[in-house]
C-alpha cells in the first residue's frame, strides 16, 4: 500500500538503492574515527546502516558536526549508497551531507559490561541495544504469525474484558481494585472464560491481549503482566485442541525461521534446534511422566522446617521446573503431557469420562528449558456438574451465573488454550530471563520504568 505520509528511506530500503543518493534519519550507535574519515553507525528501527565522512566530500562545517556527535545523538546524512562487504548489511552511506537534530549528552548505557540491575532500571534505554532490539523484532513477528494462524483458520477476535468481578484460577493471585459502588473489581488472569460466550455465537473465537497474576514468584518465567493468545472453539475435544496447539506452535517457529535470521545472527542463536521443531509433537500423559520421573529418580522438593527435602515425585502433584526440564530433556521438540489429575487443575476443566480422577487438561512444554508455553483443556459442558464444581472451590454461584448460562442454552463440547507470548519469545530467542521479551516488563518487585 502506498503511504500517503512523507516517505522516508530506512536501512533495509538500502540493497535496493546502490549507487542513488538518498537521506536516512537516525540515531548514532557507534562511532569511530581518525584525521580525515569518521565512521558513523546510524540506528534505525529496521537496522543499523554504516555512513562514512570523508572531509573531502563534505564541507567543514559538517564534518566538525561528524566529530562533535556522540552516541545516541540523532541526526539525518545524505549520500550515495554504496556497497561494501566490510560494512554491517553489505552496504554503508558515503556521506554529503549531515545534519544534526539532537547532541545527546552522558548517555548512560556504555559498550562496556553493565549489571542486570543497572540495565532494567534503564529498560527504557536498553530497548536501544542490538540485543534487545533483536529480540523486539522477533516478539513483533511472533505476535503477527498468532493473528495470521488464527485469521487464516476462520477464528475471530473476540476481546476479552480486562476488569472483572472474580477470579478465574483462585483469588490468591489477583490484582485488586474498588470499582465504584459495586466493590471489588479485579485484573484479569485470562479471558477464557468471556472467550467462551464469544465461542457459543461465533463458534471459533481467540481473544489476545495483556493478562494479570499476583503470583510472588521472582523465576525466570515469571511476570507479572504479559501477553496471551487464548482460542476458544465450539465442538473441539481435547484431542482437536492438542492438535491446533501443535499447528501454531509450528507455524510460529516456521515463520520466525523465515523472517528473523538477522536477528538470530545477532542474538547468536542456534537455530539447528529450531528447525526441528515439526509435527507430531511428542505426547505422553500424565501418569506417563510421573513414571517417567520416579525411575528417573527426579524427586520433588518440599521446605520442611527451613530445609529443602527430597522425596520421589507421588503421582497427584503438579509439576515445576524441575520436573518439566528433566522431562524435557528427553525431547528435541515440544511435548503435550495431558489427563492431569483433577485436583490439581480448575474447576472449569471437564473430567475424563473413563477416569474421574482425571481431567482434560494439557500443558505443552518447550524444549530447550522453555518451560510450559500452553495450557489448555476440554472444557466441562455440562450444567449440573460445573454448578458442582463452583460449590465444591467455594466460588460465589451469583458471580458465575452468567458462566453457568452457557451451559443451560444450547451446551455444546468445546476446548480452548493459552499460549503465553513471552515465554515463546524467551524460547525461540534464546533470551537470558523473561524481562528480555516484553518492551516494559513487571515483576515483583518493578513497576518502573
């Protein structure tokens, strides 16, 4: 589509530009220079292009602005584009012309080794680094791979409120809020449960958007906003909603694979174990896993009187970290562990008809120590038993009557997941921790910037 705005050239325009004279808006990411030359590389959203003064070509007064520019400054150059094999993306900027637009002065973020901490207090700067910048542009490819799957595949997106009246997986990991005269309001933990009216009229719904937990957890994989796709589908079981939860995995990595190899270069990313990654996915149950785990003699930890216990993993325990990674290891690509054990999942999960003490529930783990990157189900359809299951969490029955409806008018079998937008970047990226995949990252103990 042809822009009506004013059409700037950017550095990934330059391959098709050798030998014109063109104008590139930017900020310095480095430079260097000696007597006659300087060498600017120039930041751009789409890359960094390097642009050469010689003090021949330009007039003096714009090759003292070359010396005065300091990192982070921003400035415009005009020049011909010319190819050059030493230069980052095969081709650099002989400069004419420079202008400057801003002298930034101190910047703090320097070239050499800065702490964690020092780097997410300036998480608003650090968004700057060839590094971080690599792994914002592969977030943005992943997020426009979840909406083309779903558009493509007859889903609709159906947003989901993000202030609610009540929990949806437990009240202990709730932001809470007064809202107006009517008490108590909450931020939202997943939109599955609006997604489900949204499926019961439109059939194949997704909604998208931020998500909330309260959880004091400080790991890796935890934030306390993030993003999450959740598909909601009329008339899928749980086995149609393993399979979906496989195609778009795949089809995010695939594009991913074709689109972000720039950035995999410079994130450093092996991508040999990305290429793996092709249905079937493994699947294994359950009671498969804690097998697998209790011959493999990977205990569970308990803190009892102030000191870490191991004992063998008893079947009725949810899993951590340490059982995902060690089942994990096993696998070169994701994995769906499924029929989990009822009490252990949430109320609105159905029960497996040949097993009660089970239900339909499935997490898929990530290899490469990603951890779970969906968790989803079969949903209870039936009236009578999820009013059961209300009664038996001690959830208020009026707080949920609408929810309730949906399985008095026109019930219907149907399935839904979620997919965790961070967690997949942190896996398809190789990032360090969590707070590398998400532009202004909350935890526990952040909330600025």
């Amino acid at each position: 589509m042809k822009s009506r705005y004013k059409s700037y050239k950017t550095v990934e325009d330059l391959p098709k530009l050798a030998g014109e004279t063109v104008t590139l808006r930017g900020w310095v990411y480095k430079k260097t220079g000696k007597g006659k030359l300087q060498f600017i590389q120039l930041r751009y959203g789409t890359g960094i292009a390097q642009c050469v003064v010689f003090k021949n070509n330009v007039t003096e007064e714009a090759f003292a602005k070359a010396k005065a520019l300091t990192q982070e400054s921003s400035l415009t150059v005009t020049g011909k584009v010319v190819a050059s094999g030493k230069a980052p993306g095969g081709y650099e900027i002989d400069a004419a012309g420079l202008e400057i637009i801003h002298i930034s002065q101190d910047y703090p973020i320097s070239a050499k080794e800065h702490g964690d901490s020092f780097l997410i207090e300036h998480r608003h700067l650090w968004l700057r680094s060839a590094r971080q910048h690599a792994i914002m542009r592969v977030r943005a490819v992943i997020i426009k791979a979840i909406r083309d799957f779903f558009d493509a595949s007859g889903f609709k997106l159906m947003d989901s409120p993000i202030l609610t009246p009540n929990a949806c997986e437990g009240t202990s990991t709730l932001f809470e809020t007064k809202y107006f005269d009517l008490g108590k309001a909450y931020l939202s933990q997943s939109g599955q449960l609006y997604a489900e009216a949204s499926a019961m009229a439109l059939g194949k719904v997704y909604t998208f958007g931020p998500v909330f937990r309260a959880e004091r957890s400080k790991t890796r994989k935890h934030l306390t906003e993030f993003w999450m796709v959740e598909p909601e589908m009329a008339f899928f079981d749980l086995d149609d909603d393993m399979d979906l939860a496989e195609d778009l995995v795949e089809y995010i990595v695939e594009c991913a694979l074709r689109s972000c190899q720039k950035e995999f270069a410079v994130l450093q990313r092996d991508i040999s174990a990305l290429e793996r990654i092709k249905r079937p996915f493994y699947r294994i149950s359950y009671s498969e896993a804690v097998e697998w785990l209790q011959k493999n003699k990977v205990p569970i930890i308990r803190k009892i009187d102030g000191r870490d216990v191991e004992s063998p993993f008893p079947w009725g325990e949810d899993f951590g970290t340490v059982q995902e990674e060690a089942l994990m290891e096993q696998f070169d690509k994701p994995c769906i562990i499924h029929r989990y054990p009822a009490a252990v999942k949430a109320f609105y999960m159905k029960r497996d008809p040949a097993d009660d003490k089970l239900s339909l529930a499935m997490d898929m783990l990530g290899p490469e120590k990603a951890g779970e990157i969906i968790g989803g189900s079969q949903r209870e359809d039936d009236y009578d038993t999820m009013l059961e299951r209300i009664k038996e969490d001690k959830l208020d029955e009026a707080d949920f009557k609408w929810f309730l409806d949906l399985r008095k008018y026109g019930s219907v079998p149907h399935s839904g997941f979620g997919l965790g937008v961070e967690r997949v970047v942190k896996w398809i990226t190789g990032a360090k921790h969590i707070r590398e995949t998400i532009p202004m990252p909350r935890m526990i103990h952040r909330i600025i910037p």
